[in-house]
C-alpha cells in the first residue's frame, strides 16, 4: 500500500517536473528571436553589374538590445570567381550610417564549400557581432557587390537578417 502512495506522488510530480522543464526550454529559445529579415531576388538568378548596389529597406521599432546581423547569398550553381567583397551600409531613420565590409571566399569547381539547402547553395557570413537599432523608423540596408565588372550569373537572392544575442 504504501509503494503505491510513493508511485502515486512521483507520478503527479512527474508532470509538473516536465512542465517546468519545458517552460524553461521554451523560454531559453525564446530569446533567440528574429528581429526583422529582408531579401533580395534576382530576376533570371543574375546579380548584374549595373545594379550592383542591392537596396533593401525594413521599418524598425527602437530596441534597446543588441542583435547580430547576417548576409545569406542563395546561389543556383558554384559562382566562377574565387571571392566576392561586398559592402553593408546601414542608414537609420535620422540619416546615421555605419558600413561593413564582408568577403566571401570561393572554391572554384567545389560543391562541397556551400550548404545544399533545398536545390540552392546558400553561404551566410556575420556581419556585425552587436548592432542597435535605437531609432524607430525606416532604415535603408545598401549591400555593394565589388570585385568584377561582369554581371554574377546563379546569385539567386542575397537576404540580410537579424537575431536577438
């Protein structure tokens, strides 16, 4: 009689146990949130040269925390240069801007040097480590493709987004 008391109780616990454990854990992810994405598609997978400047723009609500920033490149097919410097200029709503270079480096002929994400070859580089948005407003993002002249047949989209630390 008494074990089966002891059962009784470890098994009401049990549930609570697990309950807690998974507000915890729900609460833990919940801090990784995404604060905005924006993406640019290319029309027939070219990023050509004479639109090399990509401009995208996202209205933001003032944020006292900081976030990272990343620069995903969706690709068709293997780009035939070896690096690809790129330009992230950030304006916020009262016309302040700050700029990061960022450079992918290629292995020409290797697949195996991107990610296969469902029939795309995507390659995410981090930009800023901390970045804050303290303005509420529309912010500009200016990405500048440099390096060649020619147009970058297979760039599919380039997306640029954030996550809370």
């Amino acid at each position: 009689m008494m074990k089966k008391n002891i059962f009784l109780r470890i098994r009401r616990y049990f549930f609570y146990i697990l309950l807690v454990i998974n507000l915890l854990i729900s609460g833990c992810n919940s801090n990784k949130k995404e604060l905005f994405a924006v993406e640019k598609t290319f029309l027939y997978t070219n990023w050509d040269f004479d639109n090399r400047i990509a401009i995208l723009e996202k209205e933001l609500k003032a944020s006292e925390k900081p976030y990272k920033i990343f620069l995903e490149l969706n690709l068709t097919k293997p780009l035939e240069i070896d690096e690809l410097p790129v330009i992230i200029s950030i304006i916020a709503p009262d016309g302040a801007e700050s700029h990061k270079p960022v450079t992918y480096y290629f292995k020409l002929k290797d697949d195996s040097f991107y990610k296969n994400i469902e029939g795309s070859l995507t390659y995410t580089k981090e930009v800023y480590t901390q970045k804050y948005f303290n303005s509420t407003g529309k912010y500009t993002f200016r990405i500048l493709r440099k390096g060649t002249k020619y147009d970058l047949f297979g760039v599919r989209s380039i997306r640029l987004y954030a996550v809370s630390l």
